[in-house]
C-alpha cells in the first residue's frame, strides 16, 4: 500500500488510461475503463488510486467517487488476492447455493464481504453469472466454476495460492 | 451444414465446430458475406427494410421490432455527409436466470460483430460499441480478438471493403450493475457516468450516448442479423412455427435432468421444450411453476404448458417471453423464500432514484422475509398485494425495473397463494429450514 502513495499511477497505467480516454468524445468518458486497469494490478482502488485516476481524466475526486462506488466490480476497500463470488440469483438459489456460502464461510472462517487473515481469499455474493444451465455457479478471479459441490470445495479452492 | 444453418442459423456453426467458432470457420460458413453484400450492394435503407420485413423482435426482453426501432435513427439527406451516430450491442445480461448471450458471444463471436457491424451499416453509425458485463472474461477476450481480426480484414474501420463506409468497432467492459441493461443507464455507464436511466422521450435513436442518434440492440438480437441478410424475410419468417419469425435462444435451468440452451423455432411449447430438451424434471420432483424468460416475468404453470413460446401467446397468460431462458420452480423449493431472493435482488439492483422502487422493494424484501421465518400477521398477504400493485403500474416509477420486480412476486401470491397462507397460519416454513 506504501508504494501507492508515492507513485500513484505507473506509467503503463496511465499509457492504458490514455489509450481509452483518446477514442471517446470526452475524457471523463473513460472513468469506469480507467478504474479497471488501476485495479487490475492492484486489486482495488485507494483513496491516493483515487485522486490520481480523477486528476488524470480532469474530474473532482468526489465525482470520480460517486461513480466508483455505484459499480460492483469496482472495489474501494482491500481485497484478498483471490476474490471468490458467488451467485446468489434465482437458478443457483434452487440449486442450493445457500449451502455453498455457508460451507465456504465455514471452511474459510469468514463471512460474506470478508477477507481471510493470510490475504488469500475474500468472498463476496454476486448476482445470476449466466451459468444458470450449471447451478450452483461461482467465479474466482477470471474463471468460472459451474454445479459446484457444497461438500468438496477442495476442487475450486485448490490451485488458488 | 448449410442444411443445418437453414433451420438454425444462430448454432449450427458452433454445433459443426463443437464449440468456438474461429474467423477461417466463420468465413468458410459463409460468414461476412452478408457485411459484403449490404454495404456493397444494398443502401442502408434496405437493410433496414430487410429486417423490418422479416419481422425480427428484440430478444433483450421487450420484444421491440429490431427493423422499425432502426428506422427512427435520422438520416442524412442525399449527398450530405452523416453526423456521428451509434450502434451498441447490450451484452450486459445480468437477468437472473438468463445465460444466453453468454453462450454465442463466446463461441461465434464473429457472428455478434458481423451482426452489430451490419446494424450499424443500416443506421450508418459512425461507432459501433459492445457493452460487455465486466464478469464475462472469455467473452471480452474472444470480441476483443474478433474485432481486431475484423479490422485486419476490413470489415471494420475506414472505408469498409471498399464501400466508402467507414465505422469503428470497440469494446466496454460494465462496472457491474443490472440497471446497465436498461438501454438509457447503459448509455449513461457507456460515457462514464452513474448508470441512472434517462427520461425519455428523447429516445436513443433521437437522442443517445453523447447526446447523439444511437441504437441498442441485444446479442442475441444482432445475431439474426447476418443470415435475414443472406436468406431474405421471407426464408427467416418461415422458420417460427407459430405467430413470430426465426428462431430462439430457449433455455432451462432449475431441477430438470438436463438443464440447457437450445435454438428452437419461436413458438415451439412449452412442454416440448421442457420434456425432449430438458429431459423433465429430475426423479422426485414435480413440477410446480415456471419463471419463461428471466427472473423479471410472471409465473406460468401447469395450465400453461401447451402454450407456444410466442411473444403474444405468453403475453395472453399474463407474463412475458421476456429473454426466454426459463427458471424451473418444483416441489422441494418455498414460493415464498424464492419470492424472496427474487426482491433481495431487485431491491439490491435499484439504482435508488425513484422512492417506490428504493424503498418500496427493500420493504417487500422484509415483508417476505418476516412470512418466511413465521413472523407474518394476518393481513400481510393483502398489504403485499397492494402495494405490490401500487409499485408495479409503470408510471410510478421512472423505468421499468420495479415494474420487473413485481411480475413474478403478484404471480407468485397469485399462483402460490395458499403456501403463503399456510405460512403465516403456522407461524413457519412448512417446507422446512435451511436449503
Ligand atoms: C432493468 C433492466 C435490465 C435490462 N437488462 C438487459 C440486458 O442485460 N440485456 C439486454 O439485451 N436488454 C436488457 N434490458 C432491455 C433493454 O432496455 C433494451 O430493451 C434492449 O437492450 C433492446 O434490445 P433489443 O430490442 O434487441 O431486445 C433491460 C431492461 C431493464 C428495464
Ligand atoms: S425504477 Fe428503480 S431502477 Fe428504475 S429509475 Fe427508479 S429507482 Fe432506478
Ligand atoms: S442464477 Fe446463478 S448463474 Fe444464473
């Protein structure tokens, strides 16, 4: 996190976020394009992330703020360096994802919205992931697991050091 | 396969491939040539009389005729240069239950760029944009490839084969939210903005992203593009089998054997669908309702199930065909605890501008939760009802999701009504605690 405050923004993210402001009619058009990259690398947006994105597309950090935390995907706090998410929507909720949340809190001592103490995992409900044919679903990172068993996660868990 | 891209235009390439269908595969299927012909051979206003003729309807829920939406863009008069204008593919498909989009943009990514690219030929966009849920990683990658391929190609960007017809072609990646997938909140995300709906009129083929003419159209939806073009109306209006043209994405999911996505004739029933592509529910269980296109549609049941899945003859039932991925309700699954995390999620998804969906749906939420676990209180059921029919008149609020939100719940307390009943007599759950 220290490194944050001295260098805000590297210079390969302010490459990219120049990259996206340039074929949009207005720079501050580029503001979600620009959150995603920062968070990318990082994992989450900071304040100090923040401040520079909004300077960057020439917006107040408070509207760029606004707009942060509207988007789910868009995360203000900390997060694990794997965040788990799992749907909660209709289909996966007649499937039984409510025994997949609770065997996953169980197995890594945390609730939804939290971050396991050695920074490996943070879990976080999400809604319908559109693998509705394979209920239950869950996301980690980028990959997409689909009938996931309640009683061995050790299949999805595994291989996420 | 030419056989079989006759009755299934959208799949039968990726049936042939047995999944990702490449450029060297798309274009050995013809793929293209459609592009080709309209901006070579055909103005852009028979394009869009070519789709208007084929009847094509938007497959995104609303069911808006795609050829007729096109032709309110404004048109340059003859010989005068057009003005920046936009084509957008709503590719957020967050509509719990619906898994659709998903599945063609990640396998023919092509056909959705040849689709949008043709879309954007007929209103003669300057700008084409696909607006991507952020959680479809594969899908963004594939589209990303496939618009670079494109460009190489020149099916995309300056002076199109040779046409004099020049348009970019882009991706954005959504922040996260369902309201994004109202069409006016898309285009507020797709300038950078809090994803509020707009006031309409204007409407976005007057007035769209940037202020400029723009339309939106579904994935699925723009993939009907491409072959209306090469086979004609005439061919696409043969293929439903009932009142509508073409065919449709049909899925199931819930407790069925084999829970899938099908491209079907429009108008093939219900129980068709449900019992030779589902395979029927699974051993032990009995069917007790079924949501037809998506979290936000009215319950149907058994008397429902020879009904054509046609946008007119759902609509007669009392629900819609909405994105026409069906979600199974059986007998081991409590109307009201899935009434439940229905208005968890509408609640959850309110983008907050108007008071009776902001509030008016986390108190539903409650309501629901308090007959759940046995605190309900005579009355309640009534109180549900009306407030229900209060949030859910489309003038009371400023978009259509509450008005989403309250279709399967009025249905549920209409269908369902004596499970909610016998939940509020016993003072719990009669299906028991903890799924
Ligand atoms: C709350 C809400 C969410 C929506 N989500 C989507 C969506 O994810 N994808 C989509 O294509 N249409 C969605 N729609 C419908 C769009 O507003 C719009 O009607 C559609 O994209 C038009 O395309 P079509 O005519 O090709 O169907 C949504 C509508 C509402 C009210
Ligand atoms: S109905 Fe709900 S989602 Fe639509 S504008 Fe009002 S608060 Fe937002
Ligand atoms: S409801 Fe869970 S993936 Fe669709």
């Amino acid at each position: 996190m220290h490194e944050q405050l001295i260098n805000p923004l590297s210079q390969e993210e302010i490459d990219a976020i120049e990259a996206e402001a340039a074929h949009l009619p207005e720079r501050r058009s580029a503001a979600i394009e620009a959150l995603r990259i920062v968070q990318e690398k990082r994992g989450w947006v900071s304040d100090e992330s923040l401040a520079a994105i909004a300077r960057q597309l020439d917006m107040s950090p408070d509207a760029l703020d606004a707009i942060a935390t509207f988007y789910n995907l868009i995360f203000r706090k900390p997060v694990g360096r794997h965040v788990i998410m799992v749907c909660d929507s209709v289909s996966c909720y007649i499937l039984g994802c409510d025994r997949v949340k609770r065997a996953l809190e169980a197995r890594l001592g945390i609730g939804a919205g939290e971050t396991t103490a050695d920074g490996r995992f943070t879990l976080l409900p999400i809604v319908c992931l559109g693998a509705c044919d394979r209920a239950p679903a869950l996301m980690i990172g980028d990959r997409l697991y689909g009938n996931v068993n309640a009683d061995d996660l050790g299949e999805v868990l595994d291989g996420h050091e | 396969m030419s056989d079989a891209a006759d009755i299934r235009p959208l799949t039968a390439r990726i049936d042939a491939a047995g999944g990702f269908v490449d450029l060297e595969s798309y274009e050995r299927a013809g793929g293209y040539q459609a592009l080709r012909q309209a901006v070579t051979g055909m103005s852009p206003k028979e394009v869009q009389e070519t789709v208007k003729q084929a009847n094509l309807r938007g497959r995104g829920g609303a069911g808006f005729p795609t050829g007729v939406k096109w032709s309110f863009v404004p048109m340059a008069a003859e010989g005068e240069a057009e003005g920046v204008k936009y084509a957008i593919c709503n590719a957020d498909e967050m509509e719990p239950g619906t898994f659709k989009d998903r599945y063609l943009l990640e396998n023919d990514p092509h056909l959705l760029v040849e689709g949008l690219l043709l879309a954007a030929y007929a209103i003669q966009a300057s700008q084409a944009y696909v607006f991507l849920r952020g959680e479809y990683h594969l899908a963004a990658r594939r589209l990303l490839e496939a618009m670079q391929q494109a460009r190489s190609r020149n099916y995309a960007g300056a002076n199109v084969l040779g046409s004099g017809y020049s348009v970019e072609i882009g991706l954005h990646r959504s922040g996260g939210r369902y309201i994004c997938g109202e069409e006016t909140a898309l285009l507020n995300a797709l300038e950078g903005r809090r994803a509020q709906p707009r006031a309409r009129p204007p409407f976005p083929p007057a007035s769209g992203a940037w202020g400029r003419p723009s339309v939106v159209n579904n994935v699925e939806t723009l993939c009907n593009v491409p072959a209306i073009l090469r086979n004609g109306a005439d061919w696409y209006l043969r293929l439903g089998r009932g009142e509508d043209a073409g065919t449709k994405m049909f899925g199931v999911s819930g407790r069925v054997r084999a829970p899938g996505l099908w491209e079907l004739p429009m108008g093939t029933p219900i129980r068709e669908i449900l019992e030779d592509h589902a395979g029927g529910m699974l051993d032990g269980y009995r069917f007790r309702g079924l949501l037809p296109g998506g979290a936000s549609t009215d319950f149907l049941v058994d008397e429902h199930l020879d009904l054509p899945m046609d946008y007119a003859a759902i609509a007669k039932a009392g629900s819609r065909l909405g994105t026409g991925t069906m979600i199974v309700m059986d007998d081991s699954v409590c109307p009201v605890d899935l009434s439940r995390n229905l208005q968890h999620f509408f609640a959850q998804e309110s983008c907050g501008f108007c008071t009776p969906c902001r509030e008016g749906l986390p108190w539903l939420e409650r309501v629901l939760a308090d007959i759940e676990e046995g605190r309900g209180e005579d009355g309640d059921l009534e109180l549900l009802d009306q407030n229900a029919r209060f949030i859910g008149v489309p003038g009371n609020t400023f978009c259509v999701h509450a008005t989403g939100a309250i279709e399967p719940l009025a249905s549920a307390l209409k269908y369902f009504r004596e499970d909610f009943e016998a939940h509020i007599r016993e003072r719990r759950c009669p299906y028991g605690e903890g799924r």
